[in-house]
C-alpha cells in the first residue's frame, strides 16, 4: 500500500527511453505479459509505474549478467 500512495507515473516516451524498446516492442511484449502494462490516465492517455518499469530493467540486467556465467 505504501508503495502506491508514493507511485510516480511516467509517460511512454519515458519508458522508451529507460529501456531502449520501441512503441510496437513495448506493446507486444505487454500483449505476451513480458512487460508491465500500462494505467489507464484518461480517453487517450496512460502511464506506466516507475518502479514497474525499474525492477523489468533491473530484472533484465540480472538475467543478461547470470546468462554470461
């Protein structure tokens, strides 16, 4: 609960830029459930939670470092 109550959302170019994935990438790997999905800001907005989209990325570093073990 206390994470929510200290959320800070970002917008999608927000998300490109942290993780180097395209528009088209991004939505297919949240189609696949490979990736958070987005919140729903309004009619045509969202936003992603900033500490979702930091554990995929850390996640992803700490694969990349185990798979070259």
């Amino acid at each position: 609960m206390a994470e929510q109550e200290n959320a800070v959302l970002i917008r999608r170019r927000e998300v490109q830029r942290r993780t180097g994935l395209s528009r088209t990438t991004i939505y297919e790997k949240i189609a696949r459930g490979e990736f958070p999905p987005p919140i729903n800001l309004g009619a045509r907005s969202v936003g992603w939670v900033e500490a979702e989209i930091q554990r995929w990325v850390t996640g992803r570093i700490n694969a990349s470092r185990g798979a070259a073990k």
